[in-house]
C-alpha cells in the first residue's frame, strides 16, 4: 500500500515535468487519482525539491471509532481497577 502511494505521487510530479510545470502542491494533487491528505504531498514535494527523490510514505490504519475506543478505555479501567484492589489487598 506505502509503495502505491509513494507510487503515485512520483508520478504526479514527474508527469508536471514532462510538460515543463513546476511541481506545486495544487498541481500534485490534481494529478492523484486517489485524495490525499496535505501533509502528505507538501512532504513529497519537500522531500522532491531537496533531494529530486519522493521518501516512501506509508498509509496508517484508520482511526478507531468512538465505540471501539470506549470499548478499549472500559476494559483497560477494569484491568487497572483489578490491579489497584490486588495491591491493597497486599
């Protein structure tokens, strides 16, 4: 998945140097088939202009959602909460 995007975005910009444009951040993300978020492709053309090289950009997983984090913060206080009476008991 990191390769496709790291995929993409060079050949965003190597297809803006074909025609003889500036690579610009507007003009990457009009040549993306898939949105990416903008941090992303202002550290693509960062990382192009200093070094004329893409750095390989990995997808993380997607936020959880707010159930699944409650889910999660409830079972982690009844651990801690189980932990907490053992060591009183001690």
């Amino acid at each position: 998945m990191s390769s496709e995007i790291t995929q993409a975005l060079e050949q965003a910009i190597e297809s803006l140097i074909a025609e003889g444009k500036e690579p610009s951040v507007a003009l990457i993300k009009s040549r993306l088939a898939e949105p990416l978020p903008m941090p992303l492709i202002i550290k693509a053309l960062q990382a192009w202009k200093k070094n004329a090289k893409v750095p390989k950009i990995e997808k993380s997983t997607p936020p959880l959602s707010q159930e699944e984090r409650i889910k999660q913060l409830e079972e982690q206080v009844a651990a801690l909460t189980t932990r907490i009476e053992q060591l009183e008991q001690h």
